[in-house]
C-alpha cells in the first residue's frame, strides 16, 4: 500500500480508491486498520456481461 501511494503521489494523482463487496468484511477492516477513511458517498455501478455488450453495439 504503502508503494502504491507513493507511485499515487509521483503522478501527482489526487486520490486512491478501493472497492469491497459489503459482505465481505476482511478488507473493510484492513482498510480501516490501516487508517482509511470509508466513502459513504459514492456509489458503484458495473456493466459486465450481456449488460456491457449491449451498450458496446
């Protein structure tokens, strides 16, 4: 994590993002362990499969 930021901050990126599914609370409470803030304000849409061709015509 620590080298990803770094990498983050060379490229003078403005944020790291992360996604978990809800159910699985391991990476939740790695994240906060490691002092990772959790975003309530964003949500995840993903298109994949028959969805994803679709909107690909």
């Amino acid at each position: 994590m620590q080298r990803l930021c770094q990498v983050a901050v060379e490229h003078e990126c403005s944020r790291v993002e992360w996604t978990t599914d809800q159910d699985n609370p391991l990476p939740e409470a790695f994240y906060e362990q490691l002092g990772m803030p959790k975003n309530q304000e964003k949500i995840c849409y993903r298109l994949e499969g028959d969805d994803l061709r679709r909107m690909a015509p």
